[in-house]
C-alpha cells in the first residue's frame, strides 16, 4: 500500500487541487461558478480567513483533498461551546485512491 502525505496547500497548487475539485463537484452533481471557485481558493490562502485545505499525496500526485472551516471569530463564541470549533469540511479521495 502506498503511504499518503498530507500537505497544507499553496497558491503553485492549484492546479493539482482543481480537478479534485471539479470531481467533488461531479459527484454531487453540482456545478460551482469558476468566480466562486476562484474566490474560495483565495479564501484558503488568506490568513485572516477562518477556511485552510489540505491536499492528500502519494508519489507526488494529489490524491484527495479536505478543507476546514473554524466557526466563531476570535472573541466571539459560539452559543453551544466555550471554546471556537472547526468543521471537516468538504472532503474528496480521487478514484485511485479508492481502488487500491
């Protein structure tokens, strides 16, 4: 079996992370604007952004994605926790990897 590094993304990524995306999108049948596309990858890469992705890799090829989303902002809890939480958010594994 082959091993799988996770690695948080960068802006040279994403045309690794585009067509996960689009098979994400196939897969539940919708279709995203490539404007909100664009906007939730910018989204990822800005720190003040509550959102980060990661990309799954083996031998150098991406392999699946998983992105987060924190709720609350700093100083602002939510009304069920004392503490902010974080959601698993939108998670894709390519064809390839399912088959092995």
């Amino acid at each position: 079996m082959q091993s799988v590094e996770i690695k948080a993304i960068e802006n040279s990524d994403f045309d690794m992370w585009l067509p996960l995306w689009e098979g994400y999108q196939r897969f539940y049948k919708v279709d995203i604007p490539h404007a909100v596309t664009r906007n939730t990858w910018e989204r990822f890469l800005d720190p003040n952004e509550p959102m980060h992705a990661v990309l799954a890799m083996t031998c150098g090829q991406p392999c699946g994605f998983a992105h987060t989303v924190y709720q609350g902002r700093p100083g602002h809890l939510p009304t069920t926790a004392i503490c902010r939480t974080c959601l698993f958010h939108l998670t894709h594994v390519g064809v390839a990897l399912v088959a092995h």
